[in-house]
C-alpha cells in the first residue's frame, strides 16, 4: 500500500456527518477533526446560541464550506426522527452519525431522583438508540456509527451509579446494533475515553487530591485529550476501519489493563 492509498482510506470528502452535543468540549474537538478530514458536519446543539455560532465560523476555515446545523432537546425522545429529518433536509445523506451528547451529574445511589434518572436514560442511552434507528432507515453504504461511551461503563466510580449504568448500556447497544445493521453495510462502534482534559474535567483537577487520586489509577499518569478522543473516533468513522464493528476503543492510558 503507497502513501496516498493510505491517506485516502482516512479521507472523508464526500461525507456527512451528524455529531449531537455538538458545541462544546468533546463533541467540538469531534466536529474539527472530521471537518479536517473532510467531512460536511451537520453540528447538533440543544437550542440556538453564540458558541453555535462561533463553531461554524471556525470550521469554515477549514474547508470553506458553511457547517450545517440542527437543534432539539434531547431530554424529549420523540425529537430524534426529527433531527434526523431535518439533517437530511439540508444534506443528501448522512453517512456517519456521532452520538456524542450526554449529561454526568454526580449523585449517591441513595439521593439519586427519579427525574435524574429519567433524563440520564433518555439523554445517555434512548436518544442514541432511536438515533441510530432514524439513521440506519436511510439507503446508504458503508454507514458509520459511533457512541461515546466512557471508561465508567468497566470501572464505574462512587456516585455515578447511574451514569455508568448508561455507559455501560451504550457499549451493549454498540454491540447489538452491529449485529442487526451488519447487513445493511453499518458499522457501529464506540469509544470509551478515562478523564478527558475538557473544561469540567480541568475543574474537577483543581482539587489536587481528586487529580492524585484520578491519575493515580492511570499507568500513563495523565488524562486524555478531547483530540485523543476526536482522532479515534475519525478513524472509526473512516475507510481504515472497514473491518471494524461492534466492539469499543478504550482510550485510558493503561488503566484497564491492571
């Protein structure tokens, strides 16, 4: 294989890309890396605001292309098909889909409330499901699917027992849906980053003995970046990783390993 074939196997010209929870951290660091690879981004964001905005302007300097977006709360499941309607609207498909918003609130097993644990399914595990359900609907070929998992859905921590326990449906999910769109030329894949330096987390580092303890569990001693996690999930995304389904990336610097 030369250069150029190899380059061209991580090239995405040509294709779209849905990415939900879009605007900020993670999701943002995804929405850069695909668009330098080429890819036409449609960005995801609950409702219309600055940081929007302010993403599109960035990415068209990357290729000069105006980014596309859609908006919807996701905390209502029945908005699904109509993201996905709307992204199809403004683009002739949608070959890869990047599930990618999620919430993390931090709570006891025993003070966790019913409306935490409503909105922690639908937003972390339903809205992915029916996503990929609305997006698998299209004629499309050689379709990628991506979930976000988290590192938690193996090693879960204190007080995110509901968290992980969405983390951990989301690589189950990964796996079932692999099965059933494998036939129709869809693969589905997840990543599942440690600590990742978003601007949370960099807050949560501020308590020196929380940052000892966190890094601490990680043989590379230090935390993931968003452009760790965004690269990975490029390559899932792409031609390299055709024979790729079904399974998870863990991106954690060793800490599974142990």
């Amino acid at each position: 294989m030369n250069i150029s074939t190899f380059e061209n196997l991580l090239n995405l010209q040509g294709r779209h890309a849905l990415i939900t929870g879009a605007t900020q951290g993670i999701g943002r660091s995804i929405a850069q890396r695909l668009t330098q690879a080429g890819a036409e981004v449609i960005l995801h964001c609950r409702d219309d605001r600055p940081e929007l905005h302010a993403l599109i302007d960035e990415l068209t300097k990357f290729n000069k292309r105006i980014p596309k977006y859609v908006t919807g709360d996701l905390r209502k499941p029945e908005i699904c098909n109509e993201i996905m309607r709307h992204a199809l609207g403004k683009v002739p498909k949608v070959d890869i889909l990047v599930n990618n918003a999620a919430i993390q609130p931090t709570a006891s097993l025993e003070n966790i409330t019913e409306k935490e644990v409503s909105e922690m399914l639908t937003i972390n595990l339903a809205t992915p499901l029916l996503l990929i359900q609305a997006f698998s609907k299209q004629k499309i070929d050689n379709g990628s699917v991506v979930n976000i998992s988290s590192i938690e859905a193996i090693r879960p921590a204190i007080n995110h027992s509901h968290y992980a326990s969405t983390k951990a449906g989301l690589l189950n999910l990964t796996m079932s849906s692999a099965l059933e769109l494998g036939k129709k030329n869809i693969r589905v894949n997840s990543v599942a980053p440690t600590f990742v330096e978003t601007p949370m987390v960099k807050n949560f580092f501020k308590n020196k003995k929380f940052k000892k303890l966190a890094l601490g569990n990680i043989p590379m001693g230090k935390a993931a970046t968003e452009s760790d996690v965004a690269t990975t999930v490029c390559f899932l995304a792409s031609s390299a990783s055709s024979m790729i389904t079904g399974t998870s990336i863990i991106i954690d610097g060793g800490w599974t390993a142990q």
